[in-house]
C-alpha cells in the first residue's frame, strides 16, 4: 500500500479530534442573560453612577455591541418575559401586567380603589397553546435551560410554601429542558439558602442565590458543551427585597443595591470565564438584558420602573460574539422585546418570516453590520395604575419622536428624543400634526391586537 494513502485519513482524524475538542457545532449556542429591574444607568460603562462596578458586564460591552435604545416592552417584569418567550407585544398576548404574588382578585381591587378607570383585565400566566422560542429550538437540535425567575406561573405566591401555583405552568411545559429557579415568584421568599423555592434544592445554608444560579449556569454549559445549547440565566437580582452578603454590602458603605450588582457581575463574569474554559466563545453569543427600567434612579433618564418615561422602559442591552460582532460598537436603531424570538430563531438557521405570530424584526442585521432594520414604530400598552409616576397608558415611539397617552387624565405627551432623552419638554401642543399622526397610530395598532382598555370605575367619587 502507498504510503500517501494514509495522509488522507490522518488529516479525517485530526479533523475528528477537533471536531471533538470544539463540538463541532455548526450552529452557535446561546446564553441569554436577563437581569430583573436592572436600570438603564446601573452598569459601569455607562458611567452614570461611579459607585457601581461592573468589570465583567463592562467587558461584555467593549467586546461586544451596546444597543443605546433598548427597550423592554412593558415597564413590570412579568409582560416582558412573556414577550420575550412568545415573540408578541404583551396587548396582543393579554398579559400585560406584573402576576400578582397577592392574588389577582386583591390586587385588582386595591390598584382601582379612588381612581377614575379600574384597572384592565390581563391574564395571570403564559397560555400553554403559545408556541415559544425553545419549543421551536429544541427542534432545531438545542439543549435549553431556564435557570432563574420566571414569574409567568399563575397568581397569588405568597400565599404558597414554595413559589409553586400551578406546575403546569413552568418552564419545563414551555420548551425547556432544565428548569432551576423558575415558578410562580416574581421575587424570592429569600436571597439566601434555604429558598422555600419548590423548583431548587437547598443545598447549603447561607448560600446567596444570585451564587447559586450563576453556579447552575456553569454546570449547565459544562454538561452541554458537545451540542449546541440556549442557556436562558434570569436572575431574581437586583430586585427587592434588597439583600446581598454581608461582606460586600460593607465594601459599599451599607448599600445593599450596589452590593446586589457586585454579585450579579460576578457570576455574568463565571459565566463567561466558562465559556472560556470550554473553548466555547467563539461559537457563542451572549445576551445581557433587563427586563424593565431601574427602580433607584435612571439618569438621565426621567421616571423607573412602572412608568412610560424612558427611565421605565429604556434598558441595557449588550450583544457579544468574538469574530462575529465588532468590537466596542454601537447601535442606536430602537429595538425591543419581540425583536429577540426571531433573533434567537435566525441564529438558529430557522426563518422568522415563517412564523407570521411574531411581532418582531431580527437584529441580525445590525448585530452584524450587514444590514439596517426598517424604520419602524415600536409600542407599549399599560392600562394599569402604578405609583411610581406616570402609567396607565400607552405610547408609541418612531424615529426619534416619542409619544405617550395617559388614559387616567387623557393627557397627551410628545417628546423628540434626540434634543430631550429626559423629557423635559412636551411638544403635545407644539407640533399637533406629529402628535396626531403619531397618536392614530397607536390607536390603530391597539385596535389591531385588540388591545384590553380599562373601564370607567362605578365607585369613584
């Protein structure tokens, strides 16, 4: 036999070991990290609140893309998970409020109470009929965890010993393999270990939660390193009850939110020190995202959580893929919670436009420098009071024009948010042509998705 009859099968041998050691996905594996009332300035490379220190977020960002107009979908958490799991605009979804851990009953009676519109009928968990991003990537070969909050399974947690309504609800029945953290709770019984979470074993006492999910995730991207995998990490950090390990709350002078979002860096850093370690980032693209705007502040935006204001909706987002995305860049197209099911879809070789439910545009395009994502509106619908600021209302932003509508008063709000990010200056009666155009917008769209609207309240006085 010829001796260059092996140098063939030499190089099919070497190729199989890398094949190997690699795993040879030709489809990347995604890690969606999802932060729960993260603001939109609470991350170092913003540069907004010094006393903040995120080295690993931050490295995420100068590696990766910054979206500077991200937004959530609705300003309370449980809408936008919604959202981000079925690709729909939670109007469209009917969910378009917090689940109350209080019971649906009891919440709805005492946010109506003194006020001139009761607040509008949304449903209290993800309807099992909704076909979700997972279901449809496990098709397509991928592992997928959900590690975390969920907070789409049914009403009334606190009333339960371990965050558990209804199971059939949980992640586990919407497409995921692995589920860890994920019930009914939109916040935990307790930052630290025991749980009282039905869906995680204690396993050390004093254990901090944000440790533990962070040390689920790395386990879960080890056992999984041969096969394309979505990795879904929601932490319940950094929403209240505000708690951190004693030890680094003191380095912050006794703020435990700044401490909260030490921890949190923490472990996006374990996450990705993993993927390192697995040889894994160059065939990996990471998602870092909140799920509403910042309940301490957001300059200079004006308003938090539970407002229309930029400070309710506006969010971090960092996308990163070493080879794939530039590093350090920047995308100022406004996108939102739909745009990330047909993303995840297109990174997964499907074809978004098959699936005309979505609501949404993939940012492949701009992800990649490739191409621009049409100009088009993005929409928020809140029929529910807050006490935060101003809410129960709807808006609209296109280009760089921003309107709200406020349904408790009938006030009209436009803003031109490339000279007013803070929203200082209503131009309602200024430019009544942009304000109309902009407001029949909003009114066809609500009326397309049969947008629920609150009912004139019979016992306001």
């Amino acid at each position: 036999m010829q001796r260059w009859f092996f140098i063939p099968v030499i190089f099919f041998l070497l190729f199989l070991f890398a094949c190997q050691k690699k795993s040879c996905n030709t489809l990347p594996n995604i890690v969606f990290i999802v932060v729960d009332d993260l603001g939109y300035s609470d991350v170092g490379y913003m540069n907004h609140k010094p006393e903040i220190q995120t080295p690993n977020i931050d490295q995420l960002a100068y590696g990766g893309m910054v979206f500077t107009d991200a937004y959530a979908v609705a300003p309370v958490c449980s809408p936008t998970r919604a959202s981000l799991m079925t690709g729909k605009y939670p109007a469209t979804l009917k969910l378009t409020c917090h689940i109350p851990g209080m019971g649906m009953e009891k919440y709805l009676a005492k946010l109506s109470k003194g006020q001139k519109l009761k607040e509008a009928y949304f449903l209290d968990h993800l309807p099992d009929e909704e076909v979700t991003f997972a279901e449809l990537l496990k098709q397509k070969g991928f592992t997928t965890a959900y590690i975390g909050k969920w907070h789409l399974g049914g009403e009334g947690s606190v009333y339960t010993k371990d965050g558990i309504v209804n199971a059939a609800y949980h992640p586990d029945k919407q497409g995921f393999d692995v589920n860890i953290g994920g019930c009914a709770y939109g916040q935990p019984k307790s930052y630290f270990d025991p749980y009282k979470n039905g869906t995680i074993k204690d396993r050390r006492e004093g254990e901090y939660l944000t440790d533990r999910l962070g040390d689920e995730a790395v386990q879960f991207i080890a056992h999984n390193k041969e096969k394309p995998f979505f990795l879904s990490l929601a932490t319940y950090t950094v929403h209240t009850p505000l708690s951190a390990p004693a030890e680094t709350i003191e380095k912050y002078d006794g703020n435990p939110y700044f401490a909260m979002i030490e921890k949190l860096d923490e472990n996006v850093g374990k996450v990705m020190d993993k993927l390192k370690e697995m040889d894994l980032l160059d065939n990996t693209v990471v998602f870092f995202y909140s799920d509403n705007g910042g309940l301490w502040g957001n300059p200079p935006l004006k308003g938090k959580k539970g407002t229309l204001n930029e400070g309710g909706i506006r969010v971090p987002l960092i996308v990163s893929w070493p080879g794939k995305i530039k590093p350090g860049s920047k995308c100022a197209v406004p996108v939102t919670t739909v745009d990330f099911f047909p993303t995840f879809l297109a990174l997964a070789g499907g074809t978004p436009s098959d699936h005309v439910q979505l609501e949404g545009k993939s940012l492949l395009p701009v992800m990649y420098g490739t191409g621009a994502i049409q100009e088009r509106a993005i929409y928020w619908h809140f029929p529910h009071h807050r006490k935060e600021g101003l809410s129960m209302g709807a808006a609209i932003r296109e280009g760089d024009w921003k309107l709200i509508e406020e349904f408790e008063s009938d006030e009209l709000y436009l803003y031109n948010l490339k000279d007013d990010l803070s929203e200082a200056y209503n131009l309602a009666n200024q430019y009544p042509e942009k304000r109309d155009e902009l407001l029949s917008k909003l009114e066809k769209w609500q009326k397309k998705v049969d947008a629920e609207m609150p009912e004139i309240n019979e016992d306001y006085k």
